[in-house]
C-alpha cells in the first residue's frame, strides 16, 4: 500500500526548508536526517522511485513531455506499449 504525505502550512512556515532538508539538498546545522535509517540521499539509491518531490516552480526541459516526465530514470523501465 503507497502512502502519501502532503505538507499544508501557513507561507513562510518552513515547508520548503524541511522538504529540502529531507531531500538532502540542505544539512540540517545539529542532529541528523534520517531515512530507514540512511541519510537521504543513500535513502534514494535504495528505493529509488519510493520517493518523490515536487517542487513549487517546476522546470521543463527541452525535449518532450515524457523525456520530463521519466528523466533521471533508466530509458528500458519505460516503453510506448
């Protein structure tokens, strides 16, 4: 069973700084984030595709919507069948 968590917060609440800090693109300044037990980002070597962000500004990229949609991800786990 998936599970979901959505934040909901007042603006400038630290919605975005904890999203970064559970993502791994900050370091918290004391203490430590941990993931199953591993920072975050080994956290996403282990299950990748398990954990997804989405950002408030999105950027696309030159390409086509799928390319987007799947970069990052190995080109054989997705077919046009």
């Amino acid at each position: 069973m998936k599970k979901v968590i959505i934040m909901r917060a007042f603006p400038g609440s630290g919605k975005s700084t904890l999203v970064d800090l559970i993502m791994g693109a900050l370091s918290p300044t004391k203490g430590q984030i941990l993931i199953g037990n591993m920072p975050p980002r080994s956290a996403f070597k282990s299950w990748p595709g398990a954990i997804s962000y989405l950002p408030q500004n999105i950027q696309v990229q030159t390409g086509t919507i799928r390319e987007n949609i799947t970069q990052g991800f190995p080109k054989e786990l997705f077919s046009d069948e």
